[in-house]
C-alpha cells in the first residue's frame, strides 16, 4: 500500500439482518491521517460498518478495505495494525491491570513498554486490580492504554464515551490527540456526542438507517450550512440532515 | 399481573418455558407408557439397570438438575464468585425481602414435588416395588431449598460457594444414602428432611437481604499474599502471540478440569477403604476412578467450546476475543493446547493420589494380585502394554471430550448447540433399550457380524466429512498447506500406530485385520476437530 493510498476503503457496503437493512451501499474512503468522524442516532449503523472494518461482519455485498487488505481474509495482516476500543468495553474481568498489559503486549512488536507505563501512571491505574472490580470508567481507561501503547496506524472508537463522565471522556478524546500527534496516523471514531466530534474531526459522515446522507470535511460542511453569518453546530446539521432524510424516505 | 406472585411466575415461565414444554412431553410420554401400555397388560421389561437409568433415571436427574439451575438462578451468575447469585436485578422491586426468597422457592419445590410424583407414579416398573411417598419428594425440596440458599449467599472468599454447597448437598445426600441403607422407616426421614425446609428459607433470607444492603464480607487480605505465589510479574514476556493466547484458554478454562477432578476423587477413594477385601468392588472403583477424568470433560467441554470470554456469554463471540491479531486456526489451536495442559494435569493428580490411596487403604495388595493374573495370562509384555494404551485411552478420551465439540460450541449458534444436545441426550437415552432389546431378541450374532459393515460406513461417512472440511479449509485459507499437510500425515501414523499396537495385543487371529485398521481410523480424531476453525470463522466473520 502506497502512503497515499486510503487506509479505509469501503465500497457499495449493503448489509441485512433477516430483512432489516442495515446498511445500504454505503461507499467511504478514508484518508491515512485523517480524523474520521462517524455520527449518526443510535441504530443508524455506526457499529455495523466499524464491525465490518474490523472483519468481524463479511461483507453480504460490496467490498471493504483496510489497508489494502481484506480483514475477513488476513485478519492478522488488519487487526495487528489497529487499536480498537468498543462500547460495549468487554475486556475480560478475571484479568489484573498487569496480566491484561502483559497478554496484549504479546500481540504487537511494537509495544512501547515506556508508553505504556506513562499511560498507566496518568490514568492512576493500579496494576493489581481486576478489570472487573474497576469502575466504568477506568475500564475505559485500560482499554484506550492497550489500544494505545503500540501506537497503532488506525485507532478505531466505537462510541468510546458513551455513558462516562467528562473527565474519562476528556481522557478520549486526548487519546485521539495522542494518535494524530504521530505523523500519519487515523483515526476513525464514532459518537452520537456530536460536541466531541466537533471538537476533533476534520472529516464527518452522517450516517442514517444505514445510509450515508452526509460526508465531508468538517470545514467544508460548517461553511455550506452557514446562514446570514451564522455557522449553525454539527448538532443543528445533523437533525436539519436527518430530518430530510426521514421526510424524502416518507415522501 | 397484579402480585409479585404471579410477576414471579410468569418470568419464571417466559424464560424456561422451552424447557418446561420438554420437561411436561417426557413426563406425558412416561405416563403414556405406564398407563396406556402397562394398562393394557402389554409386558415392558425394564426392570434391568441398565433400562431404567437410561429411559427414567438419567432423564428426571437431568431435569431435576435443569430445575435446580432455573430455580436458584444459577443459569446467569458465577458459581465462584463471591458476590450473591441472586440476581441484582430483582433486588430492587418494590417487595419485602421474604417475598424475593419465598416465591422462588415455593415455585421450585412445587416443581420438585411434580416432578417426584410423575417418577413415583410413572417411572416404578414393576410397580409393586415399595417405594415411599413422602421424604423422597422432602429430600428433592430440601436440597433446591439449600441451594438456593447457599447460591444467592454473598462469601468472603471466591470458590467458598462452590466447597458449601458441594459439603452440605453431599450430607444431604449421605443421610437419604444412610436412611436407603439402614432401611428407616418414613416417618423417621420425614423428621429428619421437613425441619431443613424452614432453616434453608431462613438461611436463604438473611442472604437476599445482605445481597439486598450489598453486604459482602472480604477476607481476601490475609490470603493476597498467598495469592502472589504463582503470579506472573508482568515484566515477563510470551514467547509468541500464541503461547499469550494459550495462557488466556488456560486462566479461563483450563483450571476447570483438573479442579472439578480433584474435588471427586477424594469421594471415590475413600470407598477404598470400605471395599474391604472385595477385589472385585476394588476394580470397580478402579474402572469409576479411570472414567471420572472423561466424564468431568465432557461437562468442561461446555466452557471449552465457548469462543467468548465472558462466562456467561456461551453462544456468539466477543469483540475481544475476535480482534486478537491471531488466525482463526491460531484462536482454536490455543484450545487445543489448553485441553492438552487440563487434560494432563487432571492425569497428574489422579496418578499421583490413587497409588497413596491404594498403598494406604491397603488395596494395592488386590491391585497386584490382579495384576499378576493378568501377566500370567497374557505374559509380561503384552500386560505392560494392554494396561499403557487403556491408560493412554482414558487420557486421550479425556481431551477428546474436551474438544470434540468445538466444531459446535464455536459456531456460538445458539439453537444448534441446543439442537445437539437435545440430540446427544436422546441418543444415549435410546442407546441402553435399543441395545438391550438387540441382545435381548438374540439378534447379537447379527450385529458381530454386520460390524464390518456398519464400521466400514462409518468410516466412509467420517472419509466423505474430511474431504469436505479439507476442500473448506483448504478455499477459505483457514489453514496454511504446510499445516494441513502435517495434520494428515500426523493422524495417518497416529492411526497406523495404534493399528500396529492393537494388531499385536490382541493377537487374535479370527478378528480380521481391516477390522482392527477400521477402528483405528474411527478412534483417531479428525473431522470434528479439523471443522473446528471452520466453526469459529463462521462465527468470528459473521
């Protein structure tokens, strides 16, 4: 893969569960550097197309790129290049802070011990304790220290701050920071706290009942949405955006 | 629903009601046969053990056991963790404490008393066999009634719910075993089973209501350190990705096997003691001993086979799990090496005790009697090596049954892990009468010598479902062509061994030598374990 080349690379996604239409062909590219926001309501799909990234969904129709490389065929050439933290946050409770730091590091050469550690420190995590004792947010915390410490091409967030408080979320978002400080790095993040986006995305996908109704870099959506001076917020374009696409499916 | 009665209830019935429906069919179909067949003067010979484990017994231990895990909530907590099972859930409606303890239990032992009666009027052949009405159903109450007690009970220390209950169920048991021996009359069991009723609720209601405050005593402290022996200081590293994947098997599921063994054998060898100078209930225990390790597998498999890491998570997989930078061959190959780690330290435990037990009950003097029966017989050499493959047999059996459903469990397909073991438990539950009705009709010598026939499908059939599997992986890419190559090399002189090994033990000449080959290839694992990275990819590429 060239430097150039997308490090995402999606095109006429369809996906269906029984009937229901998950996500509809969805075409994305995702530029090696970028800081993809993926916003939609929850059910829009977010998860769905973030689970086909990772390989963990095979694409019904349509294909789906990473790094130039299919991830249901090389899952380890794809998974070994990304730092994923979910939602759902389902890192094993059994485990010590210590032993979970231990198991992920045998997966990534280029684990950076020292990072790690610094990571640790700042998070106040205490190496002994079982993940399962931890609160919600300091869960949080591990998993962004293991999806971090190898400094990863492609940081993948699927609704990382869902349900925290705003300094775990504040941690997040610093993480995404981190990420994009190392020249060349993605990010692909998504949240219906479209505040955060704001705050870190230069490039926005709206996504509603599995279809893309809006893509863009931020910059460029703030300026065509501008009214008589004023810049309304991602919040206001994203209901103005899906109302429209609610009333042009109803019509 | 107006009262939490009727709440409790109907969640009871929504969330069993499929297993309750299989329950109340058999109970139908078992009262069918007594009352229609039986009635009608049509003889039913099942008065042998055999017969009546198989067509009664083993089915209402199993459903009496479903209704111990429905009714306790056992299905959704962890039996070693320290906090109450009681679900957290139901801790916060709006009603009394005695009312979140009392409805389960009068549900369960109402289920329990149904479920004794239907054995006791249906499931008696020949009916004239006295057998009491009353304590057996107050010995079913009693042991629900303190397991749900000793489950929704918080503990100070992980593990101590499991070593309670299996000390206080296993006395309950000893005095019904007591009172079967020594003949008590009903009255008598009835004193001593009706008074556990009451204590297990009082018991059972001081522990919803400290699950209730969130009251969990702690005495982990004195033991962390002891803890910390053993701990792998996290400046250690894995060698490979695999051997971390390994490691992460073992903690999860690895322990369970050689734990679960442990914690039985001390039961079977005392019996050691009681054999007296009986060699023949020597060897029986003996044989009970050697079969336990496969039979505890084949309840582990159940987690083994599981690709989530969530205990309670047994069907579909986490996200977790599925993003390890590991192939899917590379995820089932760290269950293949931790069954073989169980499976051998399982083995060390039994090797290393049952000779002690042996030397110290004083039975190794039978053992050896037996044994020197057996050299004379068969001369030294063949002994050696007849006792080395039943040895070798009984470990390989073990893993075997810790992994030959992983072609199943990590398809995490909820319905056809449940379809399998509806099917599993039919077959073994019709094996026993087939098999008998077979030797019983004199219809054995036919079955000697259709069984050149009946392997040669086999095998055929088992032939058919590795060229298939082979083709999969093979056009998935699930497994290099170097790896697939040395499994069938692997397994094709692993069956010629034994074919080699078998040919020269049995030495005789008027079983033919295809046969013995047959046999090999049908003992030799392959085609559930080679579909097992099939399974998984289905399930981790959804």
């Amino acid at each position: 893969m060239t430097q150039t080349a997308p490090v995402i690379e999606i095109a006429n996604l369809t996906r269906r569960f029984d009937s229901r239409t998950a996500l509809e062909a969805v075409t994305l590219s995702i530029p090696r550097g970028s800081v993809y926001g993926l916003v939609g309501a929850n059910g829009a799909g977010k998860t769905t197309l973030i689970r086909h990234v990772l390989g963990l969904l095979r694409a019904q129709s349509g294909s789906v790129r990473v790094f130039g490389l299919d991830p249901v065929a090389d899952p380890v050439g794809v998974l070994s290049r990304i730092g994923y933290l979910s939602e759902e946050n389902d890192l094993p409770g059994w485990m010590r802070v210590e032993e979970l730091i231990r198991y992920s590091r045998a997966f990534h050469p280029a684990w950076d011990d020292d990072y790690a550690e610094e990571l640790r420190k700042s998070f106040a995590l205490e190496p002994g304790a079982k993940v399962k004792t931890l609160s919600k947010g300091q869960k949080a915390r591990v998993g962004i220290l293991i999806a971090l410490a190898y400094r990863p091409d492609l940081l993948v967030l699927d609704e990382p701050s869902s349900g925290l408080d705003p300094i775990v979320r504040r941690d997040i978002l610093g993480a995404i920071i981190r990420t994009i400080a190392h020249e060349g790095r993605t990010v692909l993040f998504s949240s219906h706290l479209l505040e955060e986006v704001e705050q870190v995305a230069d490039h926005v996908t709206m996504i509603n009942k599995g279809r893309i109704v809006l893509s863009a870099p931020l910059a460029e959506i703030r300026e065509a949405h501008r009214v008589d001076g004023h810049v309304p917020s991602l919040d206001e374009i994203f209901i103005a955006r899906v109302g429209m696409s609610a009333a042009a499916a109803e019509s | 629903m107006r009262s939490a009665a009727a709440a409790f209830g109907w969640e009871f019935h929504a969330r069993h009601r499929w297993g309750m429906i299989g329950v109340v069919v058999y109970m139908i179909v078992l009262g069918a046969v007594k009352l229609v067949v039986i009635a009608r003067g049509i003889p039913i010979y099942l008065d042998s053990g055999e017969s009546f484990a198989f067509v009664v017994m083993v089915p209402l231990t199993a459903t009496a056991t479903y209704f111990l895990a429905a009714f306790t909530f056992g299905l959704d907590g962890d039996l070693a963790a320290r906090q109450s099972m009681y679900p957290l859930r139901r801790l916060t409606l709006p009603v009394t404490t005695n009312a979140l303890t009392g409805w389960p239990m009068v549900y369960g032992s109402a289920a329990m008393i149904v479920l004794w009666l239907v054995l006791r009027t249906f499931g008696i052949w020949p009916a004239g066999v006295e057998v009491p009405w009353i304590w057996p159903a107050l010995l079913a109450v009693s042991l629900l009634a303190w397991t749900q007690a000793l489950t929704w009970m918080p503990y100070p220390l992980p593990g101590l719910r499991i070593i309670a209950l299996v000390i206080w169920l296993g006395t309950i048991d000893m005095i019904a075993l007591l009172g079967l021996h020594f003949k008590a009359g009903e009255w008598l069991m009835i004193g001593i089973l009706a008074p556990q009723i009451p204590l297990a609720y009082i018991v059972a209601r001081f522990a919803v209501s400290r699950a209730r405050q969130g009251e969990m005593p702690n005495w982990r402290h004195p033991f962390a350190s002891l803890a910390q022996v053993g701990h792998v200081s996290s400046g250690r590293r894995f060698r490979s990705p695999a051997a971390a994947q390994a490691w992460f098997e073992w903690r999860r599921h690895g322990r369970a096997l050689p734990a679960w063994v442990a914690i039985l054998l001390p039961y079977e060898m005392v019996l050691f003691w009681a054999a007296g100078d009986s060699k023949s209930l020597v060897f029986t225990i003996l044989i009970a001993i050697l079969i336990t390790p496969p039979f505890v597998a084949t309840f582990a498999a159940a987690a083994v086979s599981t690709s989530s890491s969530n205990a309670g998570d047994s069907s579909g997989t986490t996200a977790f799990v599925a993003t390890r930078p590991l192939t899917d061959a590379e995820l089932v190959a760290a269950k293949l090496k931790m069954a073989i780690r169980s499976t051998l330290v399982a083995w060390v435990v039994v090797l290393v005790s049952v000779p002690i037990a042996l030397e110290w009950s004083g039975a190794s003097t039978l053992v050896i009697d037996g044994w020197d029966r057996v050299r004379d017989f068969m001369g030294i050499s063949r002994a050696v090596v007849l006792s080395l493959l039943i040895l070798i047999a009984c470990i390989a059996a073990t893993w075997t049954q810790l992994v030959q459903s992983l072609y199943i469990g990590l398809t995490g397909r909820a319905s056809l892990i449940k379809a399998t073991v509806f099917l599993a438990i039919g077959f073994f539950v019709l094996f026993g009468p087939f098999f008998e009705w077979i030797a019983d009709s004199g219809r054995l010598g036919e079955v000697w010598s259709a069984l050149p026939l009946i392997f040669s499908a086999l095998v055929a059939a088992k032939m058919i479902a590795v060229v298939w599997i082979g083709q999969r992986l093979f056009q998935r890419r699930l497994v290099s062509d170097i790896a697939l190559f040395t499994g069938a090399a692997a397994w094709s002189l692993t069956v010629l061994s034994l074919y080699g090994v078998l040919e020269w033990v049995l030495d005789a000449p008027h079983i033919p030598r295809y046969l013995i080959m047959l046999v090999a290839i049908l003992l030799i694992p392959l085609a559930r374990l080679s579909a097992a990275p099939i399974a998984l990819a289905s399930n981790r590429h959804r």
